[in-house]
C-alpha cells in the first residue's frame, strides 16, 4: 500500500508512530488479555494510564496547579452550551468575538441561555484581504465579564496568533484546530477548550483546561454531564468516558513530549505553513485571501483563479495520493488542513502537484 497524505480537517490525520502502536497493542492492551475498547475506565491500569496522560499534557502544555484539565463528552459544540450554563449565573451578558464560522456558531448557542454581546472582528482590507482587528481595537463591554472566541477559524483558515488581554474580561478560546501546535499562556485565560479530532487524537473525548475558581456557579437546570464542578470532582469520570479516545489521546501527548514538546511542533508547523504559503504568494494561479499575520498555519485556504478548475483538482490530488482537499462547502477552493502529524514531505507533495496542474491547465 503506498502512503497518501491526509488534509483532511478533521476527523484529521494522527501520527504515524501512534497509529502502530495501537495496532500493536491492540489486542492485549497493557497485558491485560483484553483491547482498550473492552476495559473498565475504572480499572486501575486505565486510571494509571489517565494519570500520566494528564500529567505529559500538563507538562508540554506548561498547566499551571490551579488550572483544573477535563476530558467531557459532546465535542466543542457540547461546550458552546457547558461554557453559558457554567458561567453565566457569575458573569452576565458575556462578550462573544465573531471571527468566522465557529466563534459565531459559539455566539448563536450561547443565545439559548443568555444574552451575549456579539462583536465582528473581521475586516477587509482596500484590496479585498481578511483580516482581524488587532485585539486592542475590539469593541468590548465595559462589563465584568467573559469574553468568548477562536484562535484559528478552521473553515476559513484565519488565525488569531496575539494573546488576549483585556481588562475586566475571563478569556475563553476555542483552541480546538490550533491546540498543541504552539505554545500559549495557559494563565492568560480563564479557560481553553477544544475538541479531540483536529491535533488530539478520534473525536470522543473533548478536553477543557479550567481555572479552578471559575467553577461552583453553575445554573441550576445545567446537565450533570456538562458541570464542571462534577466533572473536576469525579477525575472526569461521572460516567463512563470514550477510553479508547482518551487513550489514543494520552498516546499523543506522550509522542509530542518525546520529540521534543511544543517548542519542537511549533518550530515545525511554522516551517511548513511558511514553504506553502511562500509557494501561493508567488503564483497568480492559486490565490489566498488573508492578510499574512491572520494567515492560519494549521488551515490553509485558496481558491482557484479558474474557479471551474477546482473539483478536477480535488480529483487529480487524490489520485495523486492527496486526500481530503475540498475546501469547506460555505467557503469552498481548497483547504489543506496541516495538522502537526502532517510532515513536510507531505506539504512538498502537495506544491509539486500544485505546479503540475498550473503548468497543465495554467
Ligand atoms: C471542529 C471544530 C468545532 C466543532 O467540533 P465538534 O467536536 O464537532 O463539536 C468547533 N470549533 C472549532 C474551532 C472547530 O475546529
């Protein structure tokens, strides 16, 4: 079987290294005579196995003691209702930053409990370029609040790499496509999110890195599976969890720590955005249209100057052992979705296709 690079955005690719060893273990996992999906998640090799996951996560992603690390149910949409019920008894009418598709998907939830204040960030530029705003220009509330929004719109590819800091506000982030592929100020917020299936391992599982003084004020009507406060108190385990995810996930971090933390992937994923995106600015053929600092380095959007063109190049990359390049049906063109398992072969692939097909249909 010869390799093919996956872009797809998620359910995403996950490093090879990792993959093998399920396979390898797959059957009598950890010698108990069993496979990870037949086990209890109360049994003391699987708590053992949660324990040093949490501890590697807290590790390579610098989680300071007071911060509480979670693994809920319900993916990142889950959250776009545990965050209001959880916090909005203590924090009223929160903020909610509309960059894109996912932080405004967050703002229309949360609209079921509360009343939140909606603020476009999203900008054009004289040119026709995305960008956004730079954070000290957001029209925030004067009011003691929470401030909802996502570092990397995943659809659109537009990345928010400046950390927040405003007076007065709990910063939550969606981290879920741009979680642990760079470093970040975990004592910058108040609490992180993000759903498993972009850079953490199968969708399952979704992990959330609390503060630990913002849990407590929960509404009273909030679902048991989705109280923080139960969640924490229960090690995460108020009912039986998606082990195989948590496993597959704990996996992850340790391959992360073992090559080198996220000093490393950071390092590495710069490089590989920075080779494919020199490559689209120097063509008239693909065109990209964000401005450089919003540009996101996990999701890489372009349309064709030949909008026609662009289902025979989904076709042609993946019988060139390229998968999973449509971009997004709202946004459409491609997206290549460089998650950290995706190697630099796998980006160099992708341009010399790309050449391929300008030469051919240029
Ligand atoms: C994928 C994604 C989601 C949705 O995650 P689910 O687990 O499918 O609910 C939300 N926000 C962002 C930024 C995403 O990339």
């Amino acid at each position: 079987m010869s390799t093919i690079y996956n872009f797809n955005p998620g359910p995403a690719i996950l490093p090879k290294e990792v993959l093998l060893e399920i396979k390898n273990n797959f059957l009598n996992w950890n010698h108990s005579k069993s496979s990870i999906i037949e086990i209890s998640h109360r049994s003391s090799k699987f708590i053992e196995f949660t324990l040093q996951a949490e501890k590697n996560l807290r590790y390579i992603l610098n989680i300071p003691e007071n911060y509480y690390i979670l693994f809920c149910h319900g993916g990142a949409r889950g959250q776009f209702s545990a965050i209001p019920l959880n916090l909005t008894k203590k924090f009223i009418k929160p903020d909610y930053i509309n960059s894109g598709y996912w932080s405004l998907c967050a703002a229309k939830e949360a609209k079921k409990y509360c009343n939140p204040n909606i603020i476009n960030v999203r900008k054009f530029t004289q040119d026709n370029k995305v960008y956004i705003q730079s954070i000290q220009n957001w029209k925030v509330s004067y009011k003691n609040t929470y401030l909802h929004y996502c570092p990397n719109e995943t659809i659109e590819g537009i990345e928010i790499f400046e950390e927040p800091f405003l007076k007065n506000k709990i910063i939550i982030g969606d981290f879920s496509s741009t979680i642990l592929s760079r470093q970040i100020n975990i004592d910058k917020y108040g609490m992180i999110y993000a759903c498993a299936q972009k850079n953490i391992g199968p969708a399952g599982i979704t992990l959330v890195i609390i503060r630990n003084d913002l849990l407590g004020s929960v509404s009273y009507q909030t679902p048991s599976i989705l109280d923080y406060q139960l969640l924490a108190q229960s090690n995460s385990m108020l009912n039986t969890p998606s082990v195989f995810s948590w496993y597959v996930a704990g996996l992850v971090f340790k391959w992360i720590k073992e090559l080198g933390g996220l000093d490393f992937i950071e390092k590495n994923n710069k490089k590989k955005a920075r080779i494919l995106y020199k490559y689209l600015h120097s063509t008239g053929f693909y065109k990209n249209y964000i401005v450089p600092i919003n540009q996101s380095r996990m999701n890489i959007t372009f349309h064709l100057q030949k909008k026609e063109l662009t289902d025979l190049f989904v076709k042609m990359a993946e019988k060139n052992r390229l998968y999973g390049l449509k971009g997004h049906s709202l946004v459409g063109g491609i997206r290549a979705s460089i998650y950290n398992a995706m190697p630099i072969k796998g980006i160099k692939h992708l341009i010399n296709f790309m050449k391929f097909f300008e030469k051919k249909f240029g």
